[in-house]
C-alpha cells in the first residue's frame, strides 16, 4: 500500500487546519481507511493538545523527541485513538524544550517516521503551522499532497496567496491540490471562484460556521457526524479524491443556504419556535373566543394570562435555552426508545 501523504496548510493561523485534520481522519476511517495523524505544528501543537484532551492515550514523547533520542523508535511515540483502531496519532513532543537552531529536527523526525511506516497506512495527515517557514517549506518537499484552508476574509485570502506564491517559487505548486473554505456565513460561490482563480488548486468546497461543532472542540471532541461541519468536511475531502472516497451520506448546504446560518444557541432556536407556536395557538384562541363564542372555549381571561406569561418568558434567554434543550432530549430519548 502506497500512502497518501498529505499536508494540511493555512496562510494565517486559526483558520481551522487541526479539526479538519481530525475530521479528515475519522470521515477516512469509517471508510475503513488506515490513518496516520502528524502534528507537524511545533509552534502550538495544537493537534497534540487537542486530541490530548479527549481522544488520544497522552504519551509523553512524540515527534521532535525522535530527532533528540536515537534510542526511541517511531512504535513508541506513536499513539492510539481511544476509539477509532483505524487512526494512529503522533504527537508534536517535547516542543519547548526544541531548539530553534536545531530546524532541522522536525523534518529529520517526519522523513524518519516516512520511511518506516509509508506503506502502512491509506493516508497520512500532517498538520502544518499556520504561515510558511523553513520548516513547513521543507514538510511541503515530503509531501503528495497540499491542502489550504482558508477563511473568507481579506487577509486570509492574501496570506494564502502569499503562501500560493511562494510555494511556486519553490517549484512546489503542483502538489497544491486544492482549497477549502472555512467559517463560511454566506453565499461562498464569488470566494470559491477568486480562489480558484489565485491559488492553484481546486476548490473543494465551502465548511459552514458551525457553533456545535466548535463546542465540540472546545471539549476535546470530533464534531457529530451528522453536524453540517462534518458532512462539509467529508464533502470536501471526497472531492479531493473521488475515486478512493465516497460521497458524504448527510444532507451539505446548497450556495444559497449558507446565508441562514447564525450563531444563535441551536436550543434557544428551537425554544423560540416553540413560544412563537404556543404564542399562535393562544392568539387564535383568544380571537376566537371573542368573535365565536365568547367564553365558551376556555375562559378568557385564563388564554390572556397565559398569553402575557409566555410574553414575558420569551424576553428569558435562560427559559429559551433550556425549553429547547428539554424538547429535544425528549425527542432524542423517543428516538432510542423506538431504535431499540
Ligand atoms: N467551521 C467552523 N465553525 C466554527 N468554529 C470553527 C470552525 N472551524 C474551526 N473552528 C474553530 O476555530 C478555532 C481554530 O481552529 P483550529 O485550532 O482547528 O485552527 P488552526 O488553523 O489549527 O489554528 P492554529 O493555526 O493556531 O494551529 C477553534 O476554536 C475551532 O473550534
Ligand atoms: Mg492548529
């Protein structure tokens, strides 16, 4: 088996290349892909971190300590997801304590790890620092495969380009497959096109600004499956290689559908739909009552009380959140009731 190896780049930082590496991950690995993840970001570690909070053992020792210790060998910096057999993680190591003038290390340790184990996996995923230094450049040599993720903002757009640019200068262009857009809140058709246009790769598709997937991150956990982050990522990702990666099963947004996504507490959505709902039963009671049979339904007063409560419950973000999240576990409970 010859591995696909792919870097996962970003002109700027936070554009979200770490949790779409570990979604890349997973979306392979229920495709019963073999996947190596590599945090190959010596600056934050961000992956190492992350996936140390939930997901992975937590050994002491990862990549940059390969370059230092002769005696270790990659089985003992490798690590297991705790629960996906399918995904193997190297962590970023010791990286305080990594010399600056050692820049070498961090490439040594990956052609060392590329060597051994490039034929046991499907894909191997590297999670790149945000920006280009020497370190990524030389990462960018080892590599099949670059992916960038971008934001739809002005300096993004350029620090991607910049990084576009210079990896031209590098005779390194042809490996820049293609690019995905993140954090996107509205229609990203004229994006997608003016990155085609500057970055030279393809546009893989458009990762909606997803609220529950970033509480989810925030806890140390892979967005749900059937979140549109995730059914984005998986879209994005089967573009790239459609002939070894299905289609996404989970319903993706069309361009125009982007524009409805807002930031709002999905519970606190669902709770305001439900007080619109009751508000509208009581108002038609109420009209009826007076025009139809006035008193006869219930008495008038009791739908105006109630009316005036469900007014002032409304004004309560508290009441919305938790309305929402009771409705929804009841329907969820309902649905493993019925499953079972
Ligand atoms: N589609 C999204 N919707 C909402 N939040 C997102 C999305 N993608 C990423 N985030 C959030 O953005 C933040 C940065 O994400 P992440 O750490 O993956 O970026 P990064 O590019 O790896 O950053 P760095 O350059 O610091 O390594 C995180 O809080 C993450 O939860
Ligand atoms: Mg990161």
């Amino acid at each position: 088996m010859n591995s696909n190896i792919i870097a996962v780049m970003s002109g700027k930082g936070g554009s979200g290349k770490t949790s779409i590496c570990v979604t890349i991950a997973k979306i392979l690995a229920l495709q019963n892909k073999k996947v190596l993840l590599i945090d190959s970001d010596s600056g934050t570690g961000g992956m190492t971190y992350y996936l140390g909070l939930n997901i992975v053992q937590n050994k002491k020792v990862g990549l940059l300590d390969l370059a230092k210790d002769e005696s270790l060998t990659i089985k003992d910096i490798t690590q297991k997801f705790l629960r996906d057999e399918n995904i193997n993680f190297i962590g970023i190591g010791n990286h305080r304590q990594y010399s600056r003038n050692n820049k070498k290390a961090l490439t040594l340790s990956i052609k060392r790890i590329l060597e051994k184990v490039e034929n046991s996996y499907d894909y191997i995923i590297m999670d790149c620092r945000g920006g280009l230094d020497d370190e990524t450049v030389e990462i960018t040599k080892l590599v099949n495969d670059i992916v960038f993720i971008v934001e739809p903002d002005t300096t993004s757009f350029q620090a991607t380009q910049y990084l576009s640019d210079t990896l031209s200068d590098y005779k390194i262009a042809h490996k820049i497959k293609g690019f995905i857009i993140n954090k996107v809140f509205d229609d990203p058709v004229a994006v997608a096109r003016n990155g085609a246009g500057v970055f030279g790769g393809m546009y893989l598709d458009a990762i909606p600004f997803d609220i529950e997937a970033m509480r989810s991150f925030l806890i140390g956990c892979i967005a749900n499956e059937k979140s549109l982050y995730f059914s984005h990522v998986w879209k994005a990702i089967s573009k790239a290689y459609p002939n070894e990666i299905k289609e996404t099963p989970y319903k993706t947004l069309n361009s125009k559908e982007y524009n409805k996504i807002t930031t709002l507490n999905p519970n606190a959505q669902l709770g305001n739909l439900i007080i619109g709902f009751i508000s509208m039963i009581l108002i038609s009671l109420l009209l009826y009552s007076e025009y139809f049979a006035p008193l006869e339904i219930l008495s008038y007063k009791i739908i105006l009380y109630s009316l005036f409560v469900i007014v002032l419950l409304n004004v309560s973000n508290f009441f919305k959140d938790n309305l929402g999240y009771v409705i929804k576990r009841i329907f969820q409970l309902l649905a493993e009731i019925t499953k079972n």
